[in-house]
C-alpha cells in the first residue's frame, strides 16, 4: 500500500526553465511533507517541507505547493540549473505515537544546460 | 558540524553470510533511523531509536535483522543470515526535531 506516490519517474528540463515535481498521497493523517534531494551515492538531503495546515512555502528557488482536498502537492524549482539535477524525494510525516517519514520512490531530475 | 557517518560504504556478501552496519549520528541527536532504500524505490524505515530505546520496528523483518544502539550513540545494523532481496542501500539519520532528518551516505550492500 503505496501512501505516498510520485507517478513520474523522470523529468528533463532546460537551464531557466520551471521544473515542476508532483506527489501525490493518500493518508489524510500527514501532518507535514518534505522533499529531500538525493545525488548518487550520498544520502538524502532535506530541501524544503511544508505544514499541512499551510497550502504555500517558498525558499529562494524552491516553492512548495499543497492542495489538501485533492492530496497533491508539487516542487516549483524556478529558474532550473544544473546543479539541481538529482533525484527528488516527496515524504510524508505520520503524527502520533510513532513519529516517522513515508517516502514516495523518487523522481529523476535531468537540468540540461 | 559533523554529518552522520556510516561505514562501510559498500559491501558484497554472498547469501546466508552476516554482515553488520555502523552509523554514528550527529552530536546531540537523541532520534536515530535506519532505512533500507531498494533500487528504485524510496527509503522504507526498518527501526526507530529515542535514545537507545526502540520507538518503532514494524517493518524489521526481525528473524534475520537485528539492530542495538548501546549508550544512545552509535548504532548497528546486522542481518543474518543475508538472503538476495536485502540488497539495498542501507541508510541512517538522526534527527533533534522530528521533522528534519539528516542522512548519512548510505551502505550499499550486494547478495550474491
């Protein structure tokens, strides 16, 4: 049972254009979500989170947008470089007794110069 | 600030042989993860640790994994005996606030 779902496994952008990353989830009960940004053979790095309670957080580039009725939320990275190439993780934070995160598989990001 | 640290960093075993991991987590972080990442899949959590006791071990497949965090420090990961599937990255993270993990580089680990 897959809570949360990133449906795209790729995406290929141009250097200054929008890259635009979407995830999906099905657990009413998430209290926040993040998206971390992984480069091969290191480990995730946390980019930008927003609150449920919230349906807009931006950081520089980044924008994160949530659309609690439709359980959708989206990474906005403007302009794209490079260096933003990796791939994009979309997670999901349970409340309660055991705290923890559920990740969605990842999207590939290819900025092309 | 120290980042977390794992070792090794990669590993190949063939089946039914044991392997252990070790994460030592950023100074100060009482919540530490360890996380079994497949290829092409997200990052699924095997345990949780406050401290050096366990919050959450649902997902531990717990007749070949084990895991201990003695003096709620370092941490270990064992599997045994190690079957083909369990070839995965296997990550920490530690964390002072739950909602910001911080992760090591990962091991990545191959059944053969």
């Amino acid at each position: 049972d897959q809570q949360v779902k990133q449906n795209s496994p790729s995406l290929s952008v141009q250097e200054g254009r929008i890259s635009i990353l979407n995830c999906d989830y099905t657990n009413s009960m998430f209290d926040y979500f993040l998206w971390y940004k992984k480069y091969p053979a290191e480990g995730p790095t946390f980019l930008i989170s927003i609150s449920s309670i919230k349906d807009k957080n931006e950081d520089g580039r980044f924008t994160v947008f949530l659309n609690k009725s439709a359980k959708h939320l989206s990474l906005h990275i403007v302009p794209s470089q490079p260096g933003d190439s990796a791939v994009y993780f979309c997670a999901a934070h349970t409340q309660g007794g055991s705290e923890k995160l559920v990740f969605g598989k990842g999207m590939k990001l290819t900025v092309n110069p | 600030e120290a980042g977390v640290a794992q070792s090794p960093r990669y590993k190949i075993i063939e089946k039914r042989q044991s392997v252990a991991f070790w994460c030592n987590p950023i100074s100060g972080h009482a919540t530490l993860y360890w996380y079994q990442q497949i290829l092409g899949q997200g990052p699924k959590l095997l345990i949780q640790f406050q401290n050096n006791g366990v919050v959450d071990d649902s997902q531990l497949p717990k007749d070949r994994f084990s895991a201990e965090r003695l003096k709620g420090v370092d941490s270990t990961l064992k599997i045994q005996p190690a079957k083909l599937e369990d070839s995965a990255v296997y990550l920490c993270a530690s964390s002072s606030v739950p909602d910001t993990q911080y992760f090591g580089p990962g091991t990545r680990l191959t059944v053969l």
